[in-house]
C-alpha cells in the first residue's frame, strides 16, 4: 500500500496529542515532520508538549517550532480546556531529541520541496503556519495534496456562537487557507462534537495495558472533566477526526460546500459560512465531515493503543 505522506501541525493540547497518537499508529501514514503552533497554549508551551508527545510515542521526525502569535489577531489561549500547561494531567517524559535549526514554516517548505510526491497537510490548531506558508512560498502550493483540517463548524461555533476556536484565533489565515484552492477536508464541529469518547471507551484504552495508552487514558480523563463541567457525555476528540479520515473516510458522511471565512464584525468573526444552496454558484471548496461512525472511531483509537504494547515487544 502507498502510505500517504503527512505533515502534522497542531497547539497540543489533549485531542491534538491523541489525534498524533492515532496518526502515528496508523500503516496508512508517513509522517514527514511535526510542527507546533499557538492556540490552545503559548507557542513555548506547544511546542515543549509537542516535544513531549512525539518522544512518548517514539515519533523521531524533523520538528520545528511555529510562528509565536496569528498573523492579525491578537492570541487567544485556552488554560480553561487544556490546563496552564496545554497539555495538563499525566506526566510526560522530557523531550529525547532537538528542534530542526529552522522554523515550521521552512521546515514544511524544505518538505514539500523534497518530497517526490504531493503531501498532505494535517493541521488541528489555528491555520497560522498555513497560511504564512502559502504567503512565503507560493511556488509550493502545488506540492500539497490536500489539508485535512480540523476547524469551524457550518451550524456553530465553540468559542463564540459563530466561530469555532481554531479559526477564531487566526480568522486571516484561514481565510488564506480556505480561498487559496486547496482541496480541504474539513473536521470542524458538526462531525467533531459526534466524535465522542465515553468513559468506557478511556478503560477500554487503558486497557491496552502500554504506558502510551495509559497516558492516552488519562488524557481523555483530563479532557473529560472540562466537558463534562459544559454537560457533555464524553470527551470529543476533535483532532483525531482529521487524521480518521484520511485513513478511515468511509467511517464518515462528508458533504461538498463552498466555505468561506468570516474575519470581521461583532459576533460572527472566525465563522466558517457554507453555501448550502449554491447561491453564489462557487465551486466547493471543503469536504465538510457532517458524520461519524462513533463507535468504529472509538475502536480506532483502541486499535492505536494496542499499537504501542506490539511496538514495545
Ligand atoms: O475547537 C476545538 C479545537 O480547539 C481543537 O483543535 C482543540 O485542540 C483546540 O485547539
Ligand atoms: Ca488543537
């Protein structure tokens, strides 16, 4: 099988450190390198958390740290979901490798440079170092594949009740990111919000009975506190949607929209506004994820699990 060349970027963060996990438990995956970017924490913490992450599941690829703050907006960290840490709850081992003596926007650059074939992108934080690639090397865009995102919400948002946090912390850039042509498959909140993991489903991870997957499990404990505080049943684990469906799309409904980004006014800056009715005759422009097969995505975060006690052998 030809694996599918990936570049993950993200603000762990508890959901982006599991969509990793899964990422990098899945045969279907190359991962090319990791990048980190501020949104749910600093941009120091996130990338001290994606250091951490990536020497726990044994992931040695080229890895930089990305652009301190969005390209407009003022930062927006989310301690209230994440902890002061970004990444609070189990303790993680202290990072086993450098950073690349470059940043993330030149690491993903020289990547896709090099890459014989197209490669696709995996951000699940603000689109910050999308979209300042896209504005520092246009020459590559036609080196990317697609973006499987995680981001906005075509029915509501989280953070407001228009935006969707990820895209409310750096709106210009996925604007950038949404107009620039780019196939996207989108993981935002009408699919993320269904991809819930219920406390029977943390034991059954806990289960694997590995020091990955019992980190895993208290993750998902951690992110479940916040959400059950906002009575929600489980924890949605909104990043690993994006890396599911790259390897698992049939698990998933996904309709084809026109979205555009909304980067101003009162109420609805950060808003991701899908065209349902064609009204603008725009061709679409995302593959917007509506659906899941919740518990065929709890098995696939299991199966990860069970990954890292087979490695270890
Ligand atoms: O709104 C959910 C998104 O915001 C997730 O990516 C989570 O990690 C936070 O970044
Ligand atoms: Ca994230």
């Amino acid at each position: 099988m030809n694996k599918i060349p990936i570049i993950l970027d993200g603000d762990p963060g508890h959901d982006d450190a599991i969509a990793w996990v899964l990422a990098n438990a899945s045969k279907e995956l190359d991962i090319l390198a990791v990048t980190s970017c501020c949104g749910n924490q600093t941009i120091e913490k996130t990338t001290y958390n994606m250091m951490r992450i990536c020497t726990l599941i044994g992931l040695h690829v080229p890895t930089a740290k990305g652009r301190k703050r969005p390209l407009i907006s003022e930062p927006i960290i989310a301690p209230t979901v994440h902890g002061e840490s970004g990444l609070d709850g189990p303790a993680l081992p202290e990072p086993d490798f450098e950073l690349v003596q470059m940043d993330a926007v030149e690491l993903m650059a020289k990547i896709l440079r090099e890459s014989k074939e197209q490669v696709t992108l995996v951000p699940t934080g603000p689109l910050t170092n999308i979209a300042a690639l896209l504005l520092a090397h246009p020459e590559l865009k036609e080196k990317i594949k697609q973006i499987s995102l995680m981001g906005g919400g075509v029915q509501y948002g989280n953070w407001t009740p228009a935006a969707e946090f990820n895209i409310l912390v750096d709106p210009e850039a996925a604007d950038i990111v949404f107009s620039s042509g780019i196939p996207i498959i989108m993981a935002g909140l009408d699919v993320t919000e269904k991809a819930m993991i219920f406390p029977e489903d943390f034991e059954r991870i806990r289960a694997a009975g590995n020091p990955v997957a019992s980190v895993v499990a208290d993750w998902l404990e951690f992110f479940y506190q916040f959400h059950r505080s906002m009575g929600y049943e489980g924890a949605p684990v909104h990043d690993a949607v994006a890396v599911a469906a790259l390897i698992h799309p049939e698990i998933m409904q996904m309709e084809d929209y026109y979205v555009e980004v909304e980067t101003e006014g009162d109420f609805c800056k950060g808003a991701t506004v899908a065209d349902f009715r064609g009204v603008l005759g725009k061709k679409p422009n995302a593959k917007v994820i509506m659906g899941i097969d919740r518990k065929a995505f709890a098995d696939l975060l299991v199966e990860a699990a069970k990954y890292y006690g087979e490695v270890a052998k």
